[in-house]
C-alpha cells in the first residue's frame, strides 16, 4: 500500500513565515517538524493496519487476518485428540475419561467422522483395553494418543501412561492393531522413558520425504520441584531457580514398522521465558518447504495453556518461535472465538495436525468447557489452516 504524505507541512505549526513564534530558532522548528512527522506516521501505521497491512519502522508488510474460525466438534470430555484419516473415514482418538469421572471407563477414547464436520464418539470402544506390563495398573493415566498407519493391516498407536514404579512419572508406549478400529495390543516394554528426566509424553508421528520421526516430550516438570508457598508450582515447574527443561524430542524410527528407532532422538525445541512453565503436545507438518512445529506452552490447567507454532527450514531446526505483531502468536489462546462458546475458547491445547488428501491441512483441539472451577470437561474442537507469510490461520 502506498502511503500519500503530500500536504503534511500545512499542519506544522512553526513551520510558515518568519511571523512565526520561534522564527529564528532553526533547532526547535526542526524538533517540532519531527514531533509532527511521528505523530503522522503513527496514525499513517494504523490506518495501514485496519487495511490489512503491518507497518515495522518505516516499512509495511502484509497482516494476514484471521478470518477463518475452528468448529466444535464434540461437546464432551475428549482431550489430546490425535487424528487419523484411513479409507474414507476421519478417527480421533482422545486422553482417557477415567480422570473426568467418565463412563464405561476407557484408556483410549475413539470419535469418527465421515466428512470432518460430524464428530461421533464412541462410547463403548475402548481403543486400548490393556496396557503394556510397564504400566501402572491400578492409575495408569493414559495421555495424548496418537495413531499413524504403516500399511494396509498395519497401524501403530503412541501413548503415555504411569509407570508402574512412579504413577507421577510418565513414559511412552506404543500398541499394534490391523484395523483403525482396533483393539490395539500393547507391547510389553515401554518405547520411551527417561524417568530420570522426569519421562515422556505426547508422541506424534510425521513423515518426511527421507524417513519416518516420533517428536515428543520429556516431561521435566513431572519431577515436581516448584516455590516456597506453591509446592510444585504451576504445573510442578514454577521454581525460576530450580527450573527443569521440557525439550520437543525428534526420534526417527523405521517406516517398515513405526517403532523400532534409528539412531537416537536430537532436542529441536525448548520452553523460553515466554512459555511458562514448560512447552508440550508437539504436532509438526511441511507446508512449501518450511517445517510448522505446533506445540502448547503454560500449564494445562490454567487460562494462560495456549497453542503457538515455530518455523524452520530443516526437520532438525533450528526453529524460530511465532512473534506478535507480524504473525499470530499464540494460534490459540483463552478468550478467542467467542462466538464458539460464551467465553470463547478456554485453555486451547493439545492441538494435532493432518494433511487431508484434498491437500487442507486439518486440525483438531481441546478447550475446557467453563473456567469457574477449572478443570471441567476438554470438549474437542477442529478446523482447518494455512500459512500464509510467517502467520499460521484459520480459513
């Protein structure tokens, strides 16, 4: 967009004739000028901006609006979801529904979809009956499934639950079915867990074009160090002198099985200041070459828990977190979208991303379902993205 400035100097007070106050004093005319110029190119900056553009210095760029907006899809406890699209059916596969008093209770929850708009959930179908002999038994605590399919009688299911030896410590799992539908069947061992770090949670499978990776993360604030007054501190993280890291771990395995690792995994993330307490719940796709690693930051059980994306150029990083203005950061955050709920979004996490074969990239979401006596039931939401410049959006 092309900025006029024509005619700006009819509005400089001390800049006329030598009937002026201040004729002679070359300085304070040349500061006043100034004044007026920053003034006008303030207004200049957000006039550009209500027409869709972001002016940085003296230069102006493309704002993309959010002009799109994610759906309810299920109004009922179904958190984590991780989302599956095999023959001509969508599965999301939710957090278990023991901890929210759900019944039957399920492990694993499974919702369906034919057309991405309608969600049913399927309250019989437990996806995850039994649990790898690692597993607690007694609270197991499965978390943030995720399903990826090798082949045509071949699917592979990431999980976390309680060890057996620390139901505060969590590490991944992974399960085997012929069918989508399961029931999947544990393996014995566990696939992930650095229990001395405190475990591993949110698994999430993506292809690239030289091999196949698990991202996930090690659950640092599992070890439960926090703040005087505040034992734990928010999310058991909250101690700014005995923090514990909560790297995005990038582990490439074997395409022919999904499991079997190659080589060991690399850090490609890490919480800032910024972040609160920890960053989790990692999904990353390739759009045109650049790599959009989502993950969530703060505590899961606050209205600060938010969705925001990093960029980079290699699957390996480096990758540069999303910034305001230029971009939407955080995607997702408390009070969004208000039209979807009275108080908009609540906590928005947990997000999963897919590509469809039409090319749309689909994704799915948690939002608590009121914030009076958080936590209350996550209800799962979806939409559709793209991005566009360096800004992630709802179309």
């Amino acid at each position: 967009m092309t900025l006029s400035t024509a005619n700006t100097s009819q509005s400089l007070p001390y800049s006329g004739s030598q009937s002026q106050k201040y004729p002679s004093d070359l300085f304070e005319a040349t500061y006043l000028r100034m004044l007026t110029i920053l003034r006008d190119l303030a207004f200049f900056k957000a006039l550009a901006w209500s027409m869709g553009q972001y002016c940085d210095s003296w230069f102006c760029f493309p704002a993309f609006k959010n002009d799109g907006s994610p759906k309810l899809a299920l109004r009922e406890e179904f958190a984590d979801p991780g989302l599956l699209y095999a023959g001509k059916t969508w599965y999301a596969y939710g957090t278990n529904n023991i901890e929210r008093g759900g019944t039957p209770k399920v492990n694993v929850q499974i919702a369906v979809s034919r057309d991405f708009q309608a969600w049913e959930r399927v309250e019989s179908m437990d996806m995850l009956p039994k649990l790898g002999a690692w597993a607690h038994k007694s609270n197991p605590k499965v978390w943030a499934p995720d399903v990826y399919q090798i082949s045509a009688s071949r699917y592979v299911m990431y999980y976390s639950a309680a060890t057996k030896k620390n139901e505060n410590i969590h590490c991944l799992g992974v399960a085997i079915a012929d069918n989508p539908l399961g029931p999947f069947k544990a393996e014995d061992e566990s696939w992930a867990c650095p229990a001395n770090e405190g475990g591993a949670i949110d698994a999430d499978v993506f292809a690239d074009e030289d091999g196949l990776y698990v991202i996930y993360k090690i659950d640092g604030n599992a070890l439960g160090h926090g703040n005087a007054g505040h034992p734990g501190g928010p999310c058991g993280n909250g101690d700014p002198y005995n923090i514990h890291p909560t790297p995005i771990m990038l582990q490439e395995v074997d395409p022919s099985d999904g499991t079997t690792m190659i080589g060991k995994p690399i850090q490609i993330l890490d919480r800032g200041d910024g972040d609160g307490p920890l960053v989790e719940a990692p999904s990353i796709i390739k759009i045109d070459g650049t790599y959009v690693l989502f993950f969530s930051s703060n505590c899961f059980n606050t209205l600060s828990y938010d969705t925001s994306y990093a960029l980079g150029k290699s699957l390996h990083g480096p990758y540069t977190k999303a910034k305001s203005p230029i971009q939407y950061a955080p995607l997702l955050e408390s009070k969004m979208y208000r039209k979807l709920a009275p108080q908009g979004l609540l906590a928005p996490g947990g997000l999963d991303i897919v590509r469809a074969r039409d090319g749309n990239l689909k994704v799915a979401f948690h939002g608590f379902e009121h914030d009076q006596n958080l936590p209350s039931k996550r209800w799962m939401y979806t939409g559709t993205v793209a991005l566009k410049g360096l800004s992630v959006i709802f179309t």
